[in-house]
C-alpha cells in the first residue's frame, strides 16, 4: 500500500488504476483497471450473499416453516434496494465516514462472538489440523489473507480524500488499522477454529446457534457491515470501469466531465442490479472468496511489484544495491502472485464441479 501511495504522489493520482497508468503506461492501467472492476464486482457479490446467508440464519430461528417474506431471494432482494442502493450513487466517499462507524462495531461484535461462543462452549474432542495436506493447499490459503486484508483497491481514493494527504500520515492511520485488523483477526480465526475445527462452514456465523440472543445479535451486526461497506466496493469498481470506457469511446477531457453524472447512474444501476442477480443465484460463499483472492493476488503483488520497479528506475537518489533489491523483490513478488493465481483457478474449477450447494440450512 506505501507503495501505491508514494507512487500515486508522482501525478497526484486518485486511483488505483491511474497510478499504473503513470508508473507503468496504458497497458498496466487497463489490466490494472479491468481487476480491479472484476474484483470489486466479485467482493459485492460475496456481500449480498452473506446478507442472505446471515438472514436464513435469523429465518431458522424465528420460524418453523417457509413464507415469502424470509425466502432467500426477497431478504436479498428488499435489504438491497431499499438500504445499499441508495448510498450507491454518490461521488465521493466521505459520507462513508459517517456509515463506516455503524460497520467498525459490527465487525467487533463478531469477533466478540467468537471468543464469547468459545469460552462458552467449551468445546473437546476438535479436530484441529495444525499442516496442509497437501503442498499445493498452502498456495490455495494465500488467497484467503488477501481476500481479508485486500483494500489496495480502495487506499488511493480513500488517500485522495484524506485532509492531510502526507505518506506520514497515512503510515500512521495504516499501521494503526492493520495492527488492529491482525489483532482481530487472530482472536477470531483461532477461537472460531479452536471451537470447531475441520468442521468449521465457511461463513462462520452459521456454524454457531442463532437460538442465542448473543449470536442473533451478531447475525444482525454482520448484516450492518455488509451494508455499510458495499458503498465503497462499487465506487472502486465504477470507476474502473468508467475509466476504461472512456479510454475505449475516446471521450475528451471536456465529454468525460460533462458526462460523469449519466454514466454514474447507468454505470451504478447496471452493476447493483447484476450482481444483485448473482447473489440470489449463487449458494455457495467459499468458492466466490477463493476466486477473489485469486484477483487480489494480482493486485496485492503483481501490480504494485510493478510500480516499485518503476519507482526503482525513476528515483535517480537511490544507491545501486537499493535498486537491485527492489526489482528482485519485485520480480518475486510477481511470480507468487501469478502462481497462486493459477494454482487457485485450477482448484475452483475442481470444486464447482464437486460441490454446487449451499453450505447452510435454508427454509426456502
């Protein structure tokens, strides 16, 4: 991420795709730009389903049988519409400040969930495995990091937007929300997986008793962070996309500006009612976050690797041996990126053909 953001301050840039378009050309910006978009629009899918996932859990607990009203689709459906798609269509992310809040105490209560549920139950006789199977398995985990810590995509805009647009002060709001994201995390991952082991969902909420007040708060609070953080997948991915299309139409400085606000809304309205549609039709959360992590690893490695060796070659300051070792670093990188890119592909391919169900109890 420094390295997105030093790079970013060569043209003043605001966002991820326009810093490869500096350091790297037009060819890096339009691969950079189309994973970023396909990315965004696979993280806003995975939301919606978790939405769904979280509310069947709510339906179980409350009901006996089917109505319409808590069918998958509709829970889907009306949670969208009526409270993600509205804080859609804005310009700027700085109403996310306010919204963001609402989502920061969402994510504590899970993971307080998860330490609860753990000191609660108890659990004995886990089967835990503490190594791989197989070698090929660690490469098919990075993802999943990735998948977690992934915010590339969002930290130039959000470094744009940022009063104090200094590497200083955004080294410090980084480190201190990353120290805090690994802390969270540990707590969750280990109490989550002490607790059930190899039989662990992949959507953790559902492997807990949405009986208990405590979890069916949880359940609740997930659904608030979904929906407080799609906004800001959308921005990302829309202007991804605008930027290509604009780059392919050919539009001029004065018809890319004059236009923004018609190809906003068309731009937001086609990509909230597709992946809308997506969410519905897909059942299974663990395959669409291991084909994310698959993206983000090109956007995690591979392309801001490549604006260091950029930086490298530009920076005339830099001793020799300070070059050489970024463009080694670099060049590493790069090639970890692309195998876990691969290796990850091959292994989804596999698993839909094996596994096409959900991976929870529904009602409808």
């Amino acid at each position: 991420m420094i390295i997105l953001v030093y790079a970013s301050n060569y043209n003043k840039d605001n966002t991820y795709h326009d810093v490869l378009m500096s350091m790297c050309g037009k060819r890096a910006q339009q691969l950079a730009a189309s994973s970023i978009m396909l990315t965004c629009y696979g993280v806003c899918v995975a939301f919606l389903i978790i939405i769904g996932d979280q509310f069947d859990r709510i339906a179980i607990t409350l009901f006996d049988q089917c109505h319409w009203f808590i069918d998958r689709r509709f829970t889907i459906a009306i949670t969208a519409i009526v409270l993600i798609l509205p804080m859609c269509y804005f310009q700027r992310l700085d109403f996310l400040r306010y919204a963001g809040v609402l989502g920061v105490f969402a994510m504590l209560y899970v993971v307080f969930i998860n330490v609860y549920e753990y000191i609660k139950l108890r659990p004995e006789n886990v089967v835990v495995r503490t190594s791989p199977e197989k070698p090929i398995t660690f490469f098919a985990i990075i993802p999943v990091f990735t998948f977690a810590y992934q915010c590339h995509e969002i930290v130039i805009p959000v470094y744009s937007c940022m009063a104090d647009r200094t590497i200083k002060s955004f080294c410090k709001s980084t480190a201190l929300a990353l120290s805090l994201l690994f802390a969270l995390y540990c707590m969750a991952g280990t109490t989550g997986y002490l607790t059930f082991g190899v039989k662990i969902a992949p959507d953790i909420m559902q492997s807990y008793d949405s009986n208990d007040p405590v979890v069916l708060v949880g359940v609740v609070a997930l659904i608030v962070k979904m929906i407080t953080t799609y906004p800001s997948m959308i921005f990302c991915g829309r202007g991804a996309l605008d930027g290509l299309y604009a780059e392919f139409a050919r539009l001029s400085a004065e018809q890319f500006i004059t236009g923004e606000k018609k190809r906003r809304i068309i731009i937001t309205t086609v990509w909230f009612t597709t992946t809308l549609v997506l969410a519905i039709l897909t059942p299974n959360i663990g395959v669409v976050i291991e084909f994310l992590g698959s993206l983000a690893s090109a956007n995690v490695f591979v392309f801001p690797s490549l604006c260091l060796i950029a930086i490298a070659r530009r920076e005339q300051k830099l001793k020799r041996w300070i070059k050489n070792a970024f463009i080694t670093i670099a060049i590493i990188l790069i090639m970890a990126g692309a195998l876990t890119f691969c290796i990850v592909l091959y292994q989804i391919y596999f698993e839909l053909k094996a596994n096409a169900e959900p991976t929870h109890s529904v009602l409808c």
